[in-house]
C-alpha cells in the first residue's frame, strides 16, 4: 500500500468515526449504484460491513438484482453522504466488485443475529412476494428447519468487496465553494492525488 493509498483509507477511517460519533443513525449505510441490461443505472442503499487496502465490503443475497447485474458488469460506484457532518461529506468511490471469500462470508454471517440469519434463507430477494404471510410462514419454516442448532450460511447468501479504482473526498462549504479532492488508481497500481473545482 503506497502512501496517498494509505492517507485516503486513513481519512475515509476518520470521517467514518465522525460520522459515528456524530449521532448518525447509519453511518456505515451507503449507496450502490449497478448498471443493468441495456445500459439502464440502478441503486440502493447497502450497509458497508469492512473496508481495509484491498476495498470495501457489503453483504447480500446473490440472486438479488443487484448481485445478477454486478456479476454481469462488475463496475460500481458507491456513494457516502453524512450531511450533519461539518458542512456536509461525501465519499465517493468508483471500482470493480468481486466476491470475498467463502470463508470469509462464513465469518460475518456466523456473526449476524439469529433472526438475520433466518431471514437470509426466508427471503427470495427481489422477486415477487405474494403476500406478507407468505413471507412470514417461509420465516416459520425455517425457523423449524434450524430449531436444534446454528443457522448455516445460505449457498445463495455471500458478500462483494468493491475494489478502488477512484475515491472522492467531498468537503462541503458556504456558498457552494466546496473542497474535493480525488484519488485515482493507475494501471502499474500506483495512486494519485488532485484536487477539483467545486
């Protein structure tokens, strides 16, 4: 990890303790813009669950719309905004999503509340609900299915990490006159640092 790579994580780390101390009801949540079929953008809002030199790292069900179009075009772009923070930040980052590990999707849904665990095999993510009931009696299903010991990990269910390619620290200020400052990923690996006008 190079130095400029080091100073935007290490200040992205910053911010995001900001943010929590701030009083922010959801400070690690943060848009996820995908593209789809025939060029159409789609996004959502996700909850950033790491983040280190290698990306930033979200969990989901991988039947999900947003799985099918990451692994159909991996490009993203993921977008902060804490606006009680100083004047107003944004961090926005730009980059390729891969999936993270078995074993370390193991890990974090070992870590999830019970109930969390159950909704990941109770919930077809995206597809048509017939009804609530018919939600809550998949709930009940399998509950039943796992009554007698620990949830396991949905075959279905993993995490990706978004690899940054750019990163934009977005200070906002009076009269619109903002600071931004952009990290950008060359090819031989190496990072830059300019700024851009408000």
């Amino acid at each position: 990890m190079n130095d400029l790579q080091a100073e935007v994580l290490l200040t992205f780390r910053d911010l995001l303790e900001e943010a929590r101390a701030s009083g922010d009801p959801e400070p690690t949540a943060m848009s996820l813009a995908t593209v789809g079929e025939g060029g159409r953008p789609s996004v959502r809002t996700v909850l950033l669950k790491g983040f280190d030199e290698r990306g930033f790292v979200f969990y989901t069900n991988c039947e999900s719309r947003k799985a099918r179009e990451i692994e159909a075009h991996p490009q993203v772009a993921l977008l902060f905004h804490w606006r009680h923070l100083r004047h107003g930040v944004q961090v926005r980052i730009e980059g390729v999503a891969r999936r993270v590990s078995d074993a370390e999707a193991d890990r974090y849904f070992a870590s999830r509340p019970r109930m969390s665990q159950i909704g990941a095999w109770a919930s077809d993510q995206s597809r048509t609900l017939p009804s609530r009931e018919t939600f809550e009696a998949r709930i009940a299903e399998f509950e039943r299915r796992f009554a007698d010991g620990p949830v396991p990990r949905p075959p279905h269910w993993s995490g990706y990490r978004v690899e940054p390619d750019a990163i934009e620290l977005w200070y906002g200020a009076q009269f619109r006159l903002h600071e931004r400052y952009l990290y950008e990923r060359a090819a031989d690996g190496s990072w830059g640092k300019r700024m851009l006008y408000p």
